[in-house]
C-alpha cells in the first residue's frame, strides 16, 4: 500500500515493543488495533513518550508517514492519551 504524507489518522490500539538495544533498553513500538495490523511509531518526542505505555491502550492522533524498508507502516505521533 502505498503512503501519502498527509495521510491523518486517529487510531485506538495497545503499545507493545518490537525492537530492543544491546542493554535490553526498548528503543521500537508498535501500536496494535484490535482489527488491523500494527503500526511502527515514529520516535519522535511524542513517539519516545510512548515507551513509558508498553502494553498500555492509548489513543493517538497523527500522520502516516511511511513504510519501511520492509513495507511495515510508520506512524508519527502528534498526540496521544491513556485509555482507561
């Protein structure tokens, strides 16, 4: 699928890590929706504060970047909250 960078999106989903540094540190995540694949998150600062939600739900606002090197869908957070 291909990616527009204007592509806004709202998305409900759980955090959960995908990507680890040699110290075992959590430095990649993924918000998975319940009825569709998972996106990878952007780090940018928005993004980074995410790492303090692994296995959370949350809901976040944003764009759809664009796809990786191995087609996964990269998502930046512009913002996000906690869903209870």
């Amino acid at each position: 699928m291909k990616v527009e960078r204007s592509m806004k999106r709202t998305i409900c989903g759980t955090i959960f890590p995908v990507a680890w540094d040699k110290n075992n540190n959590v430095v990649g995540i993924v918000i998975d929706p319940p009825d569709q694949d998972g996106y990878l998150i952007d780090q940018n600062k928005k993004g980074k504060e995410l790492l303090a939600y692994i296995r959370r739900e949350v809901k976040i606002s944003g764009t759809m970047m664009r796809e990786d090197e191995r087609g996964d869908l990269i998502f930046k957070v512009k913002e996000y909250s906690l869903i209870t």
